[in-house]
C-alpha cells in the first residue's frame, strides 16, 4: 500500500511477487511475449535469461493487471536494473521495513507463498523454471506450518 517515487519499479516489484519471474526477465518483457490460451486465460512464453528455459507460464488476471496498459515494446517501460538497489530500498524502508530485502526476495516470496498455500513443489519448480526440482525444495524447507500440519495429520484418537 505504500506509495513508491517510482510507479514502474512497484509494478514490476508486486507482478515479481506474483509471478516468480527474475528482474532479468522482467526487464525484458515485451508485450508480444503475451498470449491467450486455449482456456481464455493469458500466457507469457519466455526463454529465461539465466537459465536459458523456454516456459509458457499461466499468469493471473490481477498479474496482468499490474502490467498497465497493453501496448507494444517492453511491457515495464522506464524500468532499469539500477532501480533495484537504491530507489527499491528506499521504498521498502518507507513502507517501514527494516529488514533487507531485493528484488530477488519477491521470487522466494512467490515460492514460499505457492508452496504454503498448497501448490505441489513440481508445479513451484515448474512456474520458477528451475531445471531441477531439487532447487525447489529449499523453499518447501521454509514452510515450517506445513510440517506441524502434516504432523497433526496422523492420530490413534
């Protein structure tokens, strides 16, 4: 809820948190990179930067929203890498948070939340384009209510 000093970087910061997708991706998303699927629902097919990955990734109506006004070109336009130190700070620290937080952070924010609302680790490692679903499970590790959960799960009573 916090106003940020640059409209582009929360966008982009609320649809990473959404979508998982790395700034590299982010950065270079283009609206041509959107689609409609069979299901009425949109797309974005991607060829991740890191990983070099090709995924066609579901995103959610309220995802896309976060992406303005669909036009041509890059989809954040104005958004730099450089905006993710400083200015990001800046408004984190605004919106009263003092732990350290990156851009990077809203990519394991999206993991832990899927993985604690009950999105099996495949379909997380999938959506993450991870190419290995062991990379995933670092994150299932942090969903300690999950365990307790599944420890109460079992009773002789």
């Amino acid at each position: 809820a916090t106003p940020c000093k640059i409209p582009v970087l929360k966008q982009a910061s609320l649809f990473a948190c959404m979508t998982g997708l790395r700034i590299s991706d982010i950065l270079k998303l283009d609206w041509r990179d959107f689609e409609v699927g069979p299901d009425q629902g949109y797309y974005i097919r991607i060829c991740t930067e890191k990983t070099e990955t090709e995924a066609t990734l579901p995103i959610s109506q309220e995802a896309l929203e976060l992406c303005g006004e669909w036009g041509t070109g890059k989809v954040f336009k104005g958004l730099t890498r450089s905006m993710t130190h400083h200015p990001l700070k800046q408004w984190i620290a605004e919106a009263g948070i003092r732990k350290r937080i990156t851009f990077h952070c809203f990519r394991h924010s999206y993991a832990v939340i899927q993985i604690s609302l009950g999105t099996d680790i495949y379909t997380v490692s999938k959506m993450l384009t991870h190419k290995n679903v062991t990379t995933t499970q670092i994150y299932a590790d942090l969903v300690n209510s999950k365990k307790r959960e599944t420890a109460n799960k079992i009773s002789l009573k």
